[in-house]
C-alpha cells in the first residue's frame, strides 16, 4: 500500500472520528445547548412548523398526524445524522482531496489555496455558497427523475401520499451519497468549512420544512417575515452591534415595510414555496412533464430559468404520488433496500 493511500485512509478515518464524535456530543448536548446545536435547531424547526400546520392548515381535512407522520419524523433523525452528517461527510473530505491532489499533479494549481472566495465577507460567503449548493442540488435533483436507476431510489420520496413539513425528509439513503457527494465537491474546493455549511444546511432545512409543510401563507406575510430577515442580517453585517442601534432598526424596518407592501409578491420567483413545490409530488403530470416539475429545493429562480415550472392552478387538494404507488411498500426496512436488488424501469411518469 502506498503513502498516499494511507493518506486518504487515515484522513477518512479521523474526520469519521471526528465527526462521529461530534454527532454524540450533539444528541447528548455535551456540546452545549446553544444555537450552534444541529439537535436542537432540528427540533425547534420541526416543532415550529407542526404547530403553525395544526393552527393553520392548507388542507383542513388532514389529519394532525397525516399518514406515514411517524415513519418521516424516523426519517428525519436518520438521513439528517447517520448518514448525511457523518459517513459522507468524511468521504467527501477524501475526495475533495483528491481532487485537488489531481488538480495540482495536472496543472500545478492549488484550487483551495487560491480560490475565489476566501477572502469575502463572512455573509457573502454564507450567500455564495447557498446559491452554489442549491443549483447544485437542482441539477442532481433533475438527475434522479431522469435516470431510472436513480429514480428507483428516489421513489421513496415521492411515496408521501398526504404532504406535511416532516416528508421533506423522506428519502433513500442512497440520496445522502447522491446529493451529499457532489453538492460538498464544489463548496470545499470554494473553501466552505463545517461551520458555514452548518449555517447554510439549517437554513436550507428550514425552507425544505416549509416547502413541504401543509401551509398557504400569503404574500405580503411571506413579505414581511423575509423583509424582517434581510433587514436583520443587512443591519448585523452592516452594523455590528445593531441591536443598540436606532439606524440598524430603522434599517430593519425599511426593509420589513418594503417587502410587507410592495416587493413579497414577488419572492415566489427567488424561493421555493408550498403551492410550488406540491406540484413537484402530483401523482398526474402531462406527457410533455412525465419526468418531473418544480425541482427547486430552496431557489425557484431555477425552474423559472430553465423552463420547469408549472403551477396550472391551485394544487391544495391534488392526488400525490406516482403510478403502482399502491404496491409500494410503507416499511422502512422494504424502503431502504428499493432500488438495490431491482431490474430497473422506465420511469414511473412515462
């Protein structure tokens, strides 16, 4: 075996340590019970979401606990730590290298060294590597609607049958190797450490919750709570200290009135939304959509750009899922291994 094999080896092997025992520290909260505990965010954001569904729901006539509630809350802690915090994380870690070891034989080139990015502002790199991860993710999620294979796996999230903030994280784990592989490529080479993508990941779930959530919000209150967001975070980096700060709230306020009033109607072209996004898991496309709508995860910009939304009216009370979805299994076990042990077909939505 060679020195750069055991390289690879033992970096995998430390930051799968490393990681693992961080994951422990997290669900113990030896780390601490501050905002940096992915534990704690995870359930402060699934409970805020399950109790505005119960305070106001979209589809009035589902249940509280909808169908399959309890399999998506397993569903939750289990892709979200197992695996995409923890194995691929550190598998990435040793790709990135070697793909910058590569880079450097080829060229002479150290990517890491020079990139980009590194010497903005901490915000602009959170926003930089938010939008890169996202069209990243929109491109890999087209690929699983397009290629049989990875639609075989990704079937298990189009298994929801009635739509609720927890079936954002119904999916195979074949997706974590999928989606977390090529997604870390481009934000590590950028350099985008664990802290960043922490940040960026609990955003993004956030916005993944409420994709999927059993919620209509209207515009100007989408308006006012992002108005309220950008002016708070253009007020800190602005301003630092911005809480003792007239300027800073005055800032904070324009911003909130400006959305709130005028510019919310238009957010639905930037973000992804529920009336969006549950036309993403429609049971029935038309001929010319049978591989798929709406892929956007957080950004809708991408399906406005390339042509992929579709929104013909209001989705509240379509039929979800995919054709032989009644011949699908519900178990988590059966779930896990679809895909592994099949002859792969044509798409579902041909």
């Amino acid at each position: 075996m060679d020195r750069d094999t055991l390289t690879y080896g033992k970096l995998f092997v430390e930051k799968w340590t490393g990681n693992k025992d961080w994951l422990w520290g997290e669900v113990t909260f030896a780390n601490g019970a501050g905002w940096h505990n992915y534990y704690l965010w995870l359930g402060m954001v699934s409970v805020f979401f399950f109790v505005v569904e119960i305070i106001r729901p979209w589809r009035k006539d589902q249940p509280v606990f909808r169908k399959d509630f309890w399999l998506d809350f397993f569903y939750m802690y289990f892709n979200f730590f197992l695996f995409g915090l923890i194995v691929y994380n550190a598998a990435s870690e040793v790709v990135v290298k070697g793909l910058n070891d590569g880079l450097i034989y080829l060229t002479g080139f150290n990517f890491q060294d020079h990139n980009p990015i590194k010497n903005l502002p901490f915000w602009a790199i959170l926003v930089v590597g938010f939008v890169i991860r996202d069209f990243t993710q929109w491109w890999i999620h087209r690929l699983l609607h397009r290629v049989n294979w990875l639609w075989e796996f990704h079937k298990v999230h189009h298994s929801v049958e009635q739509m609720g903030f927890a079936a954002h994280l119904r999916y195979h784990w074949m997706e974590n190797v999928v989606y977390r592989t090529l997604e870390y490529l481009p934000l590590a080479l950028l350099g985008i450490g664990l802290h960043d993508f922490f940040i960026i990941h609990i955003f993004a779930l956030a916005l993944g919750h409420y994709n999927h959530s059993n919620l209509s919000v209207h515009w100007r209150m989408q308006g006012f709570v992002f108005g309220t967001l950008l002016g708070m975070f253009v007020a800190f980096t602005a301003m630092g200290g911005w809480w003792n700060d007239w300027r800073a709230w005055a800032v904070v306020a324009a911003f909130t009135a400006a959305f709130t009033l005028f510019l919310g109607r238009f957010l639905k072209y930037v973000f992804n939304g529920p009336a969006n996004h549950i036309w993403h898991h429609a049971h029935n496309l038309p001929e010319p959509r049978r591989y798929g709508v709406n892929f956007a995860l957080s950004l809708s910009c991408w399906d406005y750009l390339f042509g992929t939304i579709y929104i013909p009216k209001d989705g509240r009370n379509i039929r979800l899922g995919f054709r032989g979805l009644s011949s699908f299994s519900g178990n988590f076990f059966s779930q896990s291994i679809q895909g592994l042990f099949i002859r792969h077909k044509a798409n579902d939505n041909e």
